[in-house]
C-alpha cells in the first residue's frame, strides 16, 4: 500500500505534510494567487488520445477538485486562481473554453483565459473574450503546424494578430516556450522582445520562469529581456533555484508570480537539468530497492530503504523558498511574488 501510495500522482500523502509543515508553513504567506492552474472535463479529449496524466485523475477536474487539493496541499491558505484550460492537441477547443468560463464564474476573485490555436481569427478571439469575461489568452505549441512542435517559434503558435488582440484589449498572454535552449535560443528572445516592445499594452507572462527547467537557459537568456516593463514570469512546476534568482536580479522581483501548475502539482517528482536539456525524475523512472553496494540500483535509496518523493507543488514551493532564501528577500517582497504582483497586474 505505501509504495502504491508513492506512485500515486493524485494523492497527498502524510509524507507530502511532514514536508510542507516542516519547510514551508513559515514561508507561504495566508494570502496566495496562482497565477497558473488548469481546468478540464475528460470529455472534451479525444478518447484515443494518451493523456495518461489527465486519465489517471478525476474525469472532471473544477474549481472544487482546485479547492480540495490546496485544501492539503497549502492548508489554511486563501487562494484566488488564473484558470485556464488544459491544452493538449486533441482537445475540443470551444468546449474547453465555455467550460472553463462557467467554472471561474464561481469565483468572485478569480479569473480566466481563452485557450486559442494560431488557426482562430482575430475577431473571434476578441468576442470570445469579452463575451466571457477573460483577462487573457493561452497559446500553446501543441496546435503549432511545424513538427516536432517542441521546435516551434514562438510565432508559429503565438500569431501576431493575436498579440494585436491582446494589446487592444488589455489582456495577459500566459506563454510556454519550447525550443531546446528555451530563453537562451536568440530567437525566443527577439520574438519576446518585438511582441512586448510593439504591444505594450499586452502582458507577457512566461511559463515555468521561462522555461527554466533547466536553469542555465534562463540564466543564460534573461539578459535579452531587460528593459522590458511587460513582462512576468510564474514559477509554476520548476524545482531549480537558478532561474528565479536570474529573473529576481534581472527584472525585480515583482516580475514574478506564484504559480502551482495544477494539476501538474499533484504529480510525483521534479524536473532537472541534464547537460543542456532537462528531464523528469518520477517515481516510475527511480530505481526501487534491490541492487548491493555501488550498484547504480541503489543511487538514490540513501535512507536504506526505497527513494521516496514528494508532489511537484511541493517541490516547486521549496525551489521558490531556497531561491528567496538566497536573494535575502523580505516578507514584503515574499508577499508581493505570492499575491500582490497579480494582483496589480490584474487588476485586482
């Protein structure tokens, strides 16, 4: 049971509240907004598609599934949301989008954006949002016509008529970059520096402190976005220190935003750098028990026994502490990473 119990990624565990009670009671504040978690009903996948992580869950994950999760993953903390869909390449965009609207309809202080394709027109972005009430847009590198779509630029899934859009009518575009190098690639950085510098009433948050699963491309490409007053970062299922210090000493500290990725946040595990790419340790790949001595088997059984891990949410948390921790932030500077900086960029 306890092993079934590490493996399960929609599931905190007693050993998920031993580490947050003992890392992270003191350090997240009462007063939290997420600025990146999805909603989804499993209806509106295609059911041949393998979105295992999506199957192995409840099939309709709503603002209540949300509340119950940070009901133990940040207990006794308020928390005010940016929703969006799920975007994976088989999903019904249209539904997606209503059902997402109806959800955030339920919450006075919380707020959603529009999944969008490179194929919608520009004016149906535009009543789309208005007539639900979102504060942005979600592009994503799945509906990309270059394949592999993680070799995408930014432009191939993130059109400049929408970013028009969004400057017009004063909405946040929450971005994930792909490319291998992330914000190091000199064209991701050229791209985000024409969108911003051209639409300045559009507010770029970058995805995962700009991808920065593996930091030293955020190190490395930060530089290329000084100068920049439109643009944020959300820290949303990183687990590296790295990035957020680079972004901190870059850009300042309310450049960044809280973000759990829910319901990434529930899975098992971490990312981390390898050499220039980066990769996912879940319980699945680890080595459990077995092996003598030196044998690789054993690496990361260092208790004796088999390796255990904690859910992403927890994971990211301790990165964003370890990284404040390093930059000598203050509560007030804590406070503003994990509330206000949404707060005034929403309006809130």
């Amino acid at each position: 049971m306890e092993r079934e119990k590490l493996l399960n990624d929609w599931l905190i565990t007693d050993y998920d509240r031993e580490i947050f009670e003992r890392d992270l009671e003191n350090f997240v504040p009462p007063r939290v907004f997420d600025a990146h978690a999805h909603l989804y009903d499993i209806d509106h996948f295609d059911p041949s598609s393998d979105e295992k992580r999506l199957h192995s869950g409840p099939p309709i994950v709503s603002v209540d599934e949300y509340d119950n999760f940070n009901a133990e993953f940040m207990p006794g903390r308020s928390v005010d949301t940016l929703f969006f869909p799920m975007p994976t390449a088989t999903v019904d965009i249209d539904a997606t989008n209503e059902f997402t609207a109806k959800e955030v309809s339920k919450r006075a202080h919380s707020h959603g954006q529009m999944l969008i394709s490179p194929a919608h027109d520009p004016e149906f972005v535009r009543e789309t949002v208005r007539a639900n009430g979102f504060v942005g847009l979600k592009p994503y590198h799945v509906f990309s016509s270059n394949i592999p779509t993680q070799d995408s630029a930014i432009e191939e899934f993130l059109t400049e008529q929408h970013v028009r859009v969004a400057h017009e009518e004063r909405l946040t575009i929450t971005l994930h970059i792909v490319r291998q190098r992330a914000l190091a690639d000199k064209q991701n950085q050229a791209t985000i520096r024409r969108y911003a510098t051209k639409y300045p009433d559009m507010r770029l948050i970058l995805a995962h402190l700009a991808r920065g699963f593996n930091p030293h491309h955020t190190i490395e490409g930060i530089v290329g976005l000084t100068g920049l007053s439109n643009v944020y970062f959300d820290t949303s299922a990183t687990a590296d220190p790295g990035a957020s210090e680079a972004i901190v000493l870059s850009m300042g500290h309310n450049t960044l935003l809280f973000g759990s990725d829910f319901p990434i946040s529930y899975q098992r595990g971490r990312p981390i750098a390898l050499g220039d790419d980066f990769t996912w340790l879940r319980p699945q790949n680890l080595p459990i028990g077995g092996g003598k001595g030196g044998d690789a088997t054993t690496a990361y059984a260092v208790s004796g026994g088999q390796p255990r891990q904690t859910i992403n949410g927890i994971e990211s948390l301790r990165s964003l502490k370890v990284g404040s921790m390093s930059l000598k932030l203050t509560d007030s500077q804590i406070e503003d990473i994990f509330y206000n900086n949404a707060a005034r960029l929403l309006g809130i």
